[in-house]
C-alpha cells in the first residue's frame, strides 16, 4: 500500500482536546499515513507532546498507549477537584457543569481575585502528569516527526512557537496556560499565556517545515444554531470567537498564497502548495458551553473521544485518497 505523509494541526479547547484524542488514536490505525509533523496548541499542544513522544520511543502503539494514560490521569486528577458536574448535570447537562457549586465559586472568583493570589505557587496537576509521562531531554532528539508548540509572549502580544530542540514540559504548560486560572509561564526571562490568542493553531511552522498536507483538527465551533442571548452564552461565544479569530487570518493568508500558486506565481522559498484537510465536529458540540470545557469526567472525556474517532473514520472514507493530491477543505467556504 502506497505511503502517505499528514501533517497536523490540533486546536486547543480544554476537555474537549478529548476530541482530538479520538482522531489521533483512530489516525494512528493507519499504516500507510506516516505522521510527518505536529503543531498544537493548549490541548492541541499536549496531545501533540505525547503522541509525538510515544511515536519516538516506540512508534504508533506506544504513542495510542500514552494518549490513553494521559487522559485516564487527567481525569483522575480532575475527581479530587471541587469543580464538578453537580447530579443534574449528571443526568440532564450533556457535559456542561451549569449547576456545579464548584464551577459557579470559580467562575465568580475569578472576577475579583487572579490566580497569583489564589494560586501563588503555581500548583497545576497538568505539569506532574506530563512530566511524569514525557522525557522532555529524549522527545527533543526525536527524528520521526515533527513538533512545534504555540504559546502567547504576554508582553510583546505575539505568538511564540517552541519547535523540538526547544520543547519543554515549560512550553507545552505555556501554550495552556489560561491567565484567568494559572500564573504566566515564565521561560528565558518572558512570560507566557495559553497560545490561543495568536495561533489556534499556527499552521505556517509546517508549512515551513515543508509538509504539504496538513490536517486540521479544529474543536472550537465556527458557526452555531443561533446567536446567543444570555449573559453566559454570550461570554461562551465571545470565547469561541477570540480562540478562532487567528485560526481565521491564517486560512485567510493560505487562500491567498493559494491562489497565487495556481496563477503560476513563483513566490520562491519557503512557499509551496499545500493541501487542507479539515475535521471539526461542530454539529456534535452545539449545546456544549464552556463550563464543558473544564469537565474531566471520565464517562465525559470517552464520549468526547468517541466522536472524535468517529469523525476521523468518516474523514478517512470520504478523503484519505485526496492525501497528496488536492485539498479536501474549501478554504473558501469554510473560513472566508
């Protein structure tokens, strides 16, 4: 069977990165796609960490199995926290947390005290569960794939994108790190927030790396059944749309570089024609909230996992024969 190369891109979202677990453990499924390179963000970042990882030490069964232990551990931690789905969330929420005691302090709490006063010591269980899983010195001499990371320079208001030899459990904490919940992540003398505010995900590193084919796995919705009129709903959305809106620019510079290609102008290196694909389940997440987002539950993260395996088994019958060959995403009419 004829060898494949994909690139990925993996969006952050919180719990919802479960998604993307599913995607990535049905991918792995796959012989004949080598797995060239990984660029992530927040969730997206750690999933790109430890599959990157498991793929150098000991290849795709390895790297299914880390995924696995890094999710089970994941929710494990999120049982001893006073965030959670409350018994009608339970039976009536779906996933989201609205009537959770713990949900509801925190989200107050947060209006009026910042995590250095309520966490002045940085504690995030996140960190010991992926240094604890991840040999940060071994992933950086990887030579089997790709990785880049994408974190926000809190100062300079740009992106920051940590590529292999400078991948750290740091970088990865950076590109997660959410400023209303964590302190910044210092690194070098700068100070780091979660990567969606400038690269949800950056795209342009593979690219530059050279793939041509590039998956994105987006789990944060574009479009929704109506527009939100809430107080919550609206604060949800505005949340959805500020962790899309570079993801948006991007795509937008990529049909632009696109289309000069096909008019047969030679933009030189590090320009190249590339092809995207594209899974975002966005039917399966209407109705979910943020709340959902920082819901761990294990029945939760397997059903999330779930409908990502589910949408990459689709996207691989309808698509895996246009690797290589042409785009499977209308840039156009997705993002523009």
């Amino acid at each position: 069977m004829e060898q494949k190369k994909l690139a990925l891109a993996l969006q952050g979202g919180g719990s919802h990165g479960a998604i993307t677990w599913g995607v990535l453990d049905r991918l792995l499924e796959e012989e004949n796609i080598d797995l060239e390179g990984f660029s992530g963000t927040s969730a997206g970042a750690m999933n790109a960490a430890v599959l990157a990882y498991g793929l150098h030490i000991s290849g795709r069964d390895k790297a299914k199995s880390l995924l696995d232990q890094f999710w089970r551990r994941v929710a494990e931690s999120a049982a001893l926290s006073p965030v959670q789905p409350a018994l009608w969330d339970l039976l009536f929420g779906g996933g989201n947390m609205d009537y959770s005691p713990g949900f509801m302090a925190a989200e107050a709490a947060s209006m009026f005290v910042s995590p250095y006063q309520f966490n002045p010591l940085g504690v995030n269980p996140l960190r010991d569960i992926l240094a604890d899983l991840v040999d940060f010195e071994a992933l950086r001499h990887c030579n089997v794939t790709q990785l880049f990371v994408c974190a926000t320079n809190v100062r300079r208001g740009r992106a920051k994108v940590f590529d292999l030899p400078h991948i750290s459990v740091d970088a990865v904490m950076a590109s997660a790190c959410l400023p209303e919940v964590f302190k910044a992540v210092t690194i070098d003398g700068e100070d780091y927030w979660d990567g969606g505010f400038m690269g949800n995900p950056p795209i342009y590193p593979l690219i530059d790396a050279g793939c041509q084919d590039v998956l994105l796995v987006q789990i944060n919705p574009i479009n929704i059944d109506r527009t939100p009129q809430t107080s919550s709903e609206i604060r949800d959305r505005v949340n959805e749309l500020s962790f899309n809106s570079s993801l948006m620019l991007e795509m937008r510079r990529i049909a632009f570089v696109d289309k000069l290609l096909s008019s047969g102008v030679d933009l030189g290196a590090p320009f190249h024609k590339v092809f995207i694909h594209h899974i975002n389940p966005e039917a399966e997440v209407q109705g979910l909230n943020l709340s959902s987002k920082l819901n761990a539950n294990w029945q939760f993260l397997l059903r999330l996992k779930a409908i990502g395996r589910e949408k990459a088994e689709a996207w691989l019958a309808r698509h895996s024969d246009q690797i290589g060959v042409a785009s499977s995403c209308n840039i156009r009419e997705t993002f523009l």
